[in-house]
C-alpha cells in the first residue's frame, strides 16, 4: 500500500494521546461526569492504542493482507454481536470471562482504526463522515458520560447549518426566477410538485398501515413499561393553523425562526414582483442574488468540512444517553419501522427512479453524504444545503431544486407519514383498542394533515402523535415507550424524507425537460 504521511501523523498523534493519559492517569479526561481522582482502568486506556495499532497497520501492511485482517475483525465483531443479541433475547444465561470480553472490546476498536485512518487514503468527506457515525457509537456506548458531553460539538454544527438555509433559499428561488423570467413555469412547478408529494406520501401512508398490521408490534405490551419523558414544546396545528403558517408575516422572523416554507413563499413572490421592475432596475438584485447564491454554496463547502466531528459528536450523544440496550427491549417496534422504510424505498422510490431513467448509482453516490448527516443529527434542515447541492451536480437546474426541496420538507415528508401511520397504530395495539381499516386511514389522514411543517424538528412528530391520539380517545402512555427509541427511529425516517425530496428534485426537472448531467452548474459543483 501506498505511503500516506498524514496518516502516519495521525497514528502517532493517536499514540503520543495515548501516553499522555496514561501519564495523567485521571479519567475525567476521558469521560465526563466521574470524579477527577478516579484513575482510568485498562479498559479505558485501550481504545486510543487499539485505533494507533489499526492505524499502523493499515500504514505498514499490503493492501490486500490489511483488507483480509478487516475482513477478520469485521466478522468476529458482528459474531460476537449478535451472540450477546441472542444470548440476552432468548435468556441463554451464557456467561463470558472477562478476558474473552476484552478481547473483543480490543478487537472492536482495532477495526475502528482501520476505519478511520482508511479516511486518509479514500480523501472524501461522505468517507469520514460514515467514519465519524461508527467512532461516535463506539464513544457513545463505551464512555457515556464522555459522549454526552460533546453534544456541544453537534449543535455547533447544527446552528452553522441554520445560518445557511435563509439566504440559500432566497437567494437561489429569487435567481432562479426572476434570472429567467419564467412565472408559467414557478406555477407549473407548484402543482406538478404537490401532485407527485401527495401520491408518493399516500403509498408512504398504506406502507405504514401494513406494516404494524402485519408485524402487531404493540400487541401484549404493558403500560407498567412506561415511563413520563420530557418531550419537545411543539403544538399540533390545525388545518387551518397549517395554511395561515404557510404565509409569513414578517421575513425576518421567519428567517430568524428557520421557517423554510415561509421563506419560500416569500422568495417566490419576490422573484415574480422583481420579474416585473424594468431591467435597469431589476439587473443588480438578479447580480446580487446570483453571487449570494455563490457565497452560499461555497460557505456550505467550508461548514462541511466540520461535518464529520458534528455528526460523530451527534451519534456519541445519542448512544452515550440512551444506550444500546433500549434496542432489545423495543426491537420488534424498531424493526418493523426499518422495514417498513427499506420497502417504502423498494416498491415506490425506486421504481420511480427507473421510470424516468435516473442515473442510480451517481444519485446514490451524490446523496450519501446529505442521507448520512441527516440521519446522525435527526434533522432534515442539516442535510438541506448539502442535498440541494448535491442535486444540482447530477443535473437538476438551482431554479428548480431551490423551489421543490425547500416545499418537499413541509408536504413531502415520506418516512415521517409512514411513522406516523405505523405509531398510531401501534398506540391502538398496545392499549388493546380494536381499529377498523376505516378507523385507522382517518386517524393517519388527519396526522398526514397535521405534520406539516415538522421536518425541522427533531421528535416533534411524537408531540403530533400526542395531540392526534388524543383527540380521537386514544390513551397516551404507549407514546411514551415511543420516546424511548425514538431518536433511533428518527434517524430513518429523517434519513428517507431527504431521500425521498432529493428524488422529487429530479423527478420534477426530468417532468420540465431540464434535467442535465452536463450542464454548466452541474460541472461548477464537486461532491
């Protein structure tokens, strides 16, 4: 294998890291929380020798050999895995000496290094940010108290992307429109977009139904399970609360607050009115939204760059507070959902794509990297400006992914809608409430209806689950249990909402006849 200094840097790095907290011998170094005169244990040192030794491996070895050692590990780890899944599944009560049980914990962080430093030969950043989501678990699961604490690092991340959404969007939707002078077209776009949201989201709806019909996930589960959690303040909305918010009365409280519908709206209605000033008038604003949409995207590539610790810090979170083992006490439920989106994707999203013939593999390789911060953070917000990007590189004209995407994440929320379905449902099954068929596609149309505009907020659905549930007499303790993997669940269903507007984008330019691998803009961007 080819000599890579800067990997080389980083393991010794990694290593002299390692020295030094053997020399400081305090674990509140490591984890957070545990008091500062508590000496580390060898277990606790193990890690960050265990990456250096993948590290130099994967540096001294030959390409083919460090590949059959991570073969290796990567079998014994999921072997050993899935023997603690069963053992603690069906009560074998098989005990492991502790020797066994740090050899594979040693293992475990071996193949972590040869993870991570691969990142210095690969050189992409969807590379190091798929790195960043196994490292967080791992920190996650083995120093709780040290994952929780770099909660910091996510958010700081999280608000940068914020920071972007506002300006992108008005300054793509105003270019993109008044730039070309085309009012038929916005109008076009608008009913061709709700029209595909609306038929996608409606097989997403079904899916759901089925799912938890077939699987009766919430059959024989006790309300003595569970337990009051504090939940995010956010209030299910009513119909006519949903199309009054579409309409913003203030932009810069909507920019403020992140409100990307209204944002939208706002654009749009600005690039029609900036259609008709005379072009004297109307030319520097068209530059000036032009190179702000410049600014924008190249400010997106620097935040980026970010990306791989924000996500990483997210995952460790996630793990470090709720831990691995609320996934076998809930399994059934968070399989069923999995599946559930695995098959949403299968019979609807993919059949789509070859229908209009998209270039699968390229689209798969362009919206890796967006799917992948989406699903560590929860929030389809952060994976906007990157997955708008990314769209544009395949293809789609700026014009038409600034005004689909942006309006896809308040009506074309996929894997939310299928949630939604399948948790009211499950609600019903654990209180042992007999649904009709009828029954259930009135509670599921109604939540459809409601959870517009929730994209943007982690597990704010569950409050729309709560209003819903309990305007149609269903109990509200099952919710709870919900909350106790729902972060998990989030990630997937988070994951498929941009998925699924990613495609829309695509779909709507092949529908307008402006798709283009080979354009201008497409060339101009790097993913």
């Amino acid at each position: 294998m080819k000599r890579n200094k800067p990997m080389l840097i980083a393991v010794i790095c990694i290593f002299l890291l390692a020295i030094l907290l053997n020399v400081l011998g305090f674990f509140e170094v490591v984890a957070a929380g545990k008091e500062s005169n508590e000496l580390l244990s060898l277990k606790d040192y193990i890690p960050l020798y265990a990456l250096a030794i993948g590290g130099f491996f994967l540096y001294l070895l030959p390409k083919k050999l460090s590949a059959i050692i991570f073969g290796i590990l990567l079998i014994s780890f999921l072997s050993f895995s899935a023997y603690l899944f069963l053992n603690v599944q069906f009560n074998w009560n098989i005990g492991l000496s502790p020797e066994i049980d740090l050899l594979f914990y040693t293992l475990r962080w071996v193949m972590l290094g040869f993870i991570v430093c691969y990142g210095f030969i690969k050189r992409t950043l969807t590379f190091w940010i798929l790195a960043a989501l196994f490292l967080g678990i791992s920190i996650g699961h083995d120093f709780p108290f040290f994952g929780q604490s770099l909660q910091i690092f996510s958010q700081i991340f999280l608000k940068m992307i914020k920071v972007i959404i506002a300006p992108l969007l008005f300054a793509t939707l105003v270019y993109g429109i008044a730039g070309h002078s085309d009012i038929k077209q916005v109008g076009r776009m608008g009913w061709k977009s709700l029209l595909y949201f609306e038929i996608v989201t409606t097989f997403a709806l079904f899916i759901g139904l089925a799912a938890i019909n077939i699987s009766r996930a919430g059959v024989g589960i006790e309300q003595a399970d569970a337990v009051s959690h504090d939940i995010p303040k956010v209030e299910p909305q009513t119909a006519k609360e949903v199309i009054l918010h579409i309409f913003p009365d203030s932009i810069v409280k909507s920019m403020a607050g992140g409100d990307v519908l209204q944002i939208v709206i706002f654009s749009v209605f600005f690039g029609i009115a900036l259609i008709m000033v005379p072009m004297a008038q109307r030319k520097p604003l068209i530059n000036l939204t032009e190179s702000l949409s410049e600014t924008m995207f190249k400010f997106t590539n620097l935040v980026m760059y970010f990306a791989p610790i924000g996500v990483g810090a997210a995952m460790a979170y996630t793990v470090g507070h709720m831990g691995l083992g609320v996934l076998v006490n809930l399994f059934h439920l968070l399989i069923t959902l999995y599946i559930a989106l695995i098959v949403f994707m299968l019979i609807v999203l993919l059949p789509i794509a070859l229908i209009i013939k998209l270039p699968i593999k390229k689209f798969i390789q362009a919206i890796a990297e967006p799917v992948s911060i989406a699903f560590a953070t929860t929030s389809s917000e952060a994976a906007l400006p990157r997955a708008m990007e990314a769209m544009v590189s395949i293809g789609v004209p700026r014009k038409i992914v600034a005004f689909v995407m942006p309006t896809g994440y308040s009506f074309n929320l996929d894997g939310t809608t299928l949630y939604l379905a399948l948790a009211s449902v499950f609600v019903a099954q654990a209180a042992n409430i007999h649904l009709s068929f009828g029954h259930q596609l009135v509670i599921v149309f109604t939540l459809m209806l409601t959870s517009k505009g929730v994209a943007g907020v982690p597990r704010a659905s569950l409050v729309i689950l709560l209003g819903t549930a309990a305007s149609f007499g269903l109990p509200t303790w099952p919710i709870f249990i919900i909350l106790g993997i729902d972060e998990l669940m989030d990630m997937a269903r988070t994951s498929v909402n941009v998925i699924g507007n990613c495609l829309a984008s695509v779909v709507i330019a092949k529908w307008e006849g402006e798709f283009d691998p080979n354009s201008v803009e497409a060339k101009e961007i790097e993913i």
